[in-house]
C-alpha cells in the first residue's frame, strides 16, 4: 500500500474535509512517483501526446486496483486526472490553462490561486501540495524554455507552449513562497470587430484609427496594466497594408500579426554569467539596419524610447509602440523620462521638441469597474507652445454613472475640431468616406 491512513469513503463523513483533503495530496504524491518509476520514457516518447497520456492513465488505474485503495469512483477519475497532469502538464494548473475564458493565473503562494475572467478577479479552489510543489512547476515552466530560476536569479519571464506570458518570483524576494502569473495567450487574437461587440470603441472612433494607421501615423497606446494596451495594438496593426515590411521588437512575444512580411525580434536576458543580455534598445538600432517599413514596439519601458523617436524621425512613420501611464499626458511624460533614462545629455525642451516631431496620436486605454477595458481618449499632438507640447483630443468615452447589475453607463463622443492627419491621409490617396460612419 501507497497510502495507509487513507479513510473509507463510505465513512469520510467522520473524516474532516481538510485531512482527507491532505490524506489524497499525500496519496497523489506517492502515486506519481509509483508512475515515474514503473513507465518506460525510451517507449513513452514515441507515442503522441494523447496516446501517452491514455497509456499513463492505465499504468495509474491498474496500481490503484493493485492496492486496492479505498476510493471512489469519482475520487479515482480525479486523480488519475491529476497525476496525468502531474506528469505531462503543469499539475494543479491544467484545468484552469484548458479553460478559454481564463485571461490571467495568479497564484500567490502554493494554497492561494485567483484567475481573472471578463476582466474581473474569482477565487478558486485550486492548491498546491506546499511551496516545494509550486517551485517545482515553477520549474518546470523555464526549463522548456532553456531559462533557470533560483536564489541567484529570483525573477523570470517565460513563455508557455501556447505563447502566454509567464512571470514567476520566488524567495528571498517573494516572503511567502513563490509567486506565479500568467497572463493567457489567445489563439484567435481580438479583432476589431470584437472591440465594437464588447463596446471597448465606438465605429467612429475605430474609423479614425484604421485612417491614422494607413496615413502612417506615429501612434502611442498608453494604459495601465491589464488595460488592453497589447490587444489594442494587435487591432490596429491589422490595418497595415500587407505590401509593407513590419518588424516587431517585444520582451516577450505577443502580437499576432497576420500579414505575410512580418520580422519577429525578441530581448534576451543575460545568462548565469552575467552575460548575453540583448535588450529592446539593442533590439531597435538593429531593426533600423533591416529596411522596415514600420516597427512595432510591444511597449517600451526604458532609454529604447529615444531610439525609437529618432526612428520616427528619420523616415520610419507609421511605427506602433505603447507605454504604461495614466494619461494621455502622463504618457508624453513617461517617454520624457525614459528618454533622460538613456544617459542623454538633452535639455527638457529639446527632449519635448524631439516627441512632439515624433508622435501624431495618444490612445488612452482603460479597464473600467464593470471589468470592459475601454478606449477612454484618443488626442493628436498639434505642435509645441513654448516647452510644453499642445495635444487636442479628438474623440473620447465619457461616463455617465453604474447601472444596477454593475455595468458603466456612457457613451463616445468625436469633438468638433477635425484631426489634421485626415488631410495627410488624403494626399497619400488613403480611401476613406467623406463622412464618419
């Protein structure tokens, strides 16, 4: 026997939830590495994912009737589940990572997970066995990706199979054992479309945009985390035309770009030695050596900012690119700030003269209380005043109050004044109604 304190199941009801509960953590535990040792790896490699998985499901089935454990039926389904998972997946994981409708895994220490759906936050029932357990998918996850997490390197950003993003901390930095979070990989990326159906954006507001695009506007996208600012930027780089070259420079990899000439540039971190690091900014001076037509920044967060300015200014229009900020005036800020980041000795008024040359649109993104992520402002750079640079918003989301059931009551608005990049558009024959739709 595995597991010799396991209750009968027809008088659990003595048995508290929570011992019986770590009774089958045990069990599970004891389980899997009945599994590791009995399975053939040479034989199981041949095999495809699902054939493996069925082949490992009866290996635990046969052990179980073997012993003779004292289980349910319903109890057994669940833990050959969870061993298979064990030993093919990321354990307790999987059912939340098989679950679409999940957009971010957030798991505080080994007994607390939350996930976010539709923009808001649940609690789950999901746990680890302990913090060894939680380190162990941990590392799991990096290892696929050739990266290493410990006391040495504390922090990692990685990828999953799929493409989502992964960024795990573990002590000393994290004090009460490690921390995970996930932030889903959609298959089928948002499209415009979607933008409307989820009222994130109005018609007329997506109109300007996709002319904005096409005209070969220099755009920035600014929001806070989990905004929509990389969803955003997905949907507008659609409307690139696909006779154009498009690099696009990310930490880690999350645009879907679907024209045929795209280029994809990730950063490197440094390796064991302290050395190998490739960063965004070496990332940008490389790309201008490799005649694109528009570079797509995933977001920039460093002195990158002034390599991607100058880019904009030396004939590389159209670039995408967003930052984290609070306002469209705080993001022309934020930029200002990265730029005195990259150790240039540049006055406050040069540096504003540089981004008012550089930038045409500020989109502002935000996630609102009922958990949309809407496009709150969207304001064209007119020039400078003196230092300071002048912006008009041209359209914008304004909201009126909070229904009964939660929802955010507004509407979108276009201001009167009329953005002055639909007259480039024109003389570059960007076709385009007379009148908004």
């Amino acid at each position: 026997m595995l597991l010799n304190n396991l209750g009968n199941p027809e008088t659990d009801k003595k048995v508290p939830h929570s011992q019986r509960q770590n009774e089958l953590q045990d069990f599970k535990s004891k389980l899997h590495q009945e599994v590791i040792n009995k399975i053939d790896v040479d034989l199981l490699v041949k095999f495809d994912s699902d054939t493996a998985r069925r082949e490992v499901s009866k290996i635990i089935w046969d052990l179980m009737d073997e012993n003779s454990f004292p289980l349910s039926a319903a109890e057994k389904k669940q833990i050959i589940e969870e061993v298979v998972n064990e030993t093919f997946g990321l354990g307790p994981l999987e059912p939340l990572l098989q679950d679409r409708s999940i957009d971010d895994i957030l798991v505080n220490n080994f007994n607390t997970v939350y996930i976010e759906r539709k923009g808001k936050l649940h609690s789950t029932d999901v746990r680890f066995k302990d913090n060894s357990h939680l380190r162990h998918i941990i590392n799991r996850i990096v290892a696929r990706i050739g990266r290493r997490i410990d006391e040495a390197s504390p922090m990692v950003d990685a990828r999953l199979p799929d493409g989502s993003r992964v960024n795990a901390i573990i002590p000393p930095l994290s004090l009460d054992g490690p921390a995970l979070c996930i932030r889903r990989f959609k298959e089928v990326p948002l499209t415009a479309n979607d933008l409307l159906t989820y009222g994130s954006i109005s018609p007329e507001m997506l109109f300007l945009l996709q002319v904005a695009v096409r005209a070969k506007m220099n755009v920035l996208i600014a929001g806070g985390t989990g905004s929509g600012k990389t969803t955003l930027l997905n949907v507008l780089s659609a409307y690139i035309p696909e006779n154009e070259r498009i690099i696009t420079i990310e930490d880690a990899a999350e645009l879907q770009l679907r024209q045929p000439h795209v280029i994809r540039l990730e950063t490197r971190p440094a390796n064991m030695e302290g050395k190998g690091l490739v960063a965004q900014r070496d990332l940008v001076k490389n790309s201008l050596r490799m005649r694109p037509d528009r570079i797509v920044v995933g977001e920039v967060r460093g002195a990158e900012a002034l390599d991607m300015l100058q880019a904009m200014n030396t004939g590389h229009d159209g670039s995408l690119t967003t930052v984290h900020a609070n306002s469209p005036r705080d993001a022309l800020s934020r930029v200002e700030t990265m730029i005195l980041m990259s150790n240039a000795n540049m006055a406050a008024g040069v540096i504003n003269r540089q981004v008012a040359s550089a930038l045409n649109l500020v989109i502002y993104a935000r996630r609102f209380s009922d958990g949309v992520r809407r496009v709150e402002s969207i304001s064209e750079i007119t020039g400078m005043e003196g230092s300071v640079i002048t912006m008009q918003e041209i359209a914008s989301f304004s909201q009126k109050g909070i229904s009964s059931d939660g929802k955010c009551l507004g509407n979108f608005e276009l201001r009167a004044v009329k953005p002055k990049f639909l007259e480039r558009a024109k003389s570059l024959g960007v076709a385009f109604p007379k009148t908004l739709p």
